[in-house]
C-alpha cells in the first residue's frame, strides 16, 4: 500500500507523523520505503542523514537522471528504506510542467520498486503544487494530519476538493483518512477539536490519536525518530498503534 501523508496547512505534524508512521510499520516487521517528496527534506534529515551530502535525491528520479534503486539510502532501522530530498527538489515542479504526462512521473518512477515493499510512505510538500498531484496520483491512501488546536479544519474543504478532482480528472483511485494529532486531553480546545472532527468525518477519522508532545519535537535534531528517541513517550506508542491500524484499514466508498 502507498500511504501519502499529506495537509496544505503548515504545523500539523505532517513529516513527523510520515517518518514515525515508516518507522514504526519496519518495527512491525513490513519492508516499508519512505520517500521525502517535500523539497525542505524534513524526513531525511529526520532519518539522520545530511541533505547537503546527498550526491542523489528524488529530484533524480522524478527528471529521470537516475532510476529509483540507485538513490535508495538503507536507513538504521531494519527494513526501512528512504529515497531522500534536498532543495534540488524545489525545482522540479518548473521542470515537471513540460514534461508529457507529468502528473504520473513519480508513479512510473517509483513502479520498479514498489513491489519490493510492503508500505510505500510518501511524505508530501505542505502545499498543493505538481509534486503533491504526483503523489497523489500515486497513492492507495492518504492520510491527512490535523491538529487539536484553532481552525482545525482550515484548508480542509479546498485539500477535499482537489482530492475528489484527481480521482476524477486523473482516473487515480485512493481513499483518505484523518489523524489527529498535537491532542491535549488537559484542554477543553482539545476535546472540542476532537468532537468536531469526529462529527464531520466519521468513520474517516482514526482511532489513534497523537498527543502534544517535545520529544517528538526533539528527535529530528537527534536524527532520530521520535519512537527510538522515547520509545516509551505516549506520542510514540500512539505511532505504533496508528502503525497497526493503518495495516489493517479497509477502503470506503469515495466521498
């Protein structure tokens, strides 16, 4: 399955949520592929490793100077592999927009090697732009993070939107789901977040819930995952839960 993770909205705990999710899926024993599609390149430094070191990226791939399993990095966690990002990626979309069938390029590149994974984890740009649609186009699943804090929803009717265009215009065929995430049971906004979300999606909405936590917000600098920062911090056995859940998820109907 190919799992995008993927909000408009800045602050959600989009790259941190992809890079636990990768990790904890290997933990679960699942030969699992994260790719930092987002040009900061978040994920892979998140994953230990210095971007300005790179000599290949994803940028690679997507202006097809460089198959797929030539840029593939083995991460320290066993059966978890990254195709990794830096700035060079920012300028893909410009290059991406001539190129016939852009919208697929991601799809067909990474199509050698999907199969040798058990869970594709896509860690997307916070923005809807040609690498988010790549991605999109390419996906089983996506998965949207959304806080439990002020205007929890904004940007979500337009994401929606653009979502329901893609499978429409771009015969792509994947369902969503929603985690919550930044949740502090201590907070009346919390909970309130927490019910406003679960009335307006229902089964839609994830069981796992990630709670606020610093050592989350911690780890990138480690080079760590959050889950090997603080194996035993909330947020972390959270992860391993969503992890387990996203495995056993069953498609809805299309709405």
């Amino acid at each position: 399955m190919i799992v995008s993770v993927l909000n408009n909205k800045g602050g959600t705990g989009k790259t941190t949520t992809a890079v636990n999710l990768a990790t904890a899926t290997a933990i679960e024993g699942k030969t699992t592929l994260i790719v930092d599609l987002d040009p900061q390149g978040n994920a892979t430094t998140g994953l230990g490793f210095e971007k300005a070191t790179l000599s290949s990226t994803v940028y690679n791939v997507l202006s097809q100077s460089r198959k797929a399993g030539e840029v593939l990095l083995k991460t320290r966690i066993e059966k978890l592999s990254l195709l990794p990002s830096n700035l060079d990626l920012a300028g893909a979309e410009v290059e991406l927009s001539s190129t016939p069938g852009r919208e697929y390029v991601l799809r067909e590149s990474i199509g050698p090697i999907k199969d040798q994974f058990e869970q594709v984890v896509i860690d997307c740009p916070p923005n809807i732009g040609l690498l988010t649609l790549n991605a999109l186009v390419s996906s089983d699943l996506v998965l949207i993070p959304v806080q439990c804090e002020f205007y929890p929803m904004e940007g979500l009717p337009t994401l929606l939107k653009v979502m329901d265009l893609v499978r429409s215009r771009l015969k792509a065929a994947f369902d969503y789901r929603i985690i919550l995430t930044m949740y502090d049971r201590r907070t009346a906004l919390s909970r309130r977040v927490m019910q406003q979300v679960n009335e307006n999606f229902g089964e839609r909405v994830l069981k796992s819930v990630i709670p606020r936590s610093v050592r989350m917000a911690e780890a990138p600098s480690k080079g760590l995952p959050g889950i090997l920062y603080r194996p035993r911090n909330p947020a972390s056995e959270q992860y391993r839960v969503l992890a387990k859940e996203l495995l056993q998820v069953q498609p809805l109907a299309a709405t």
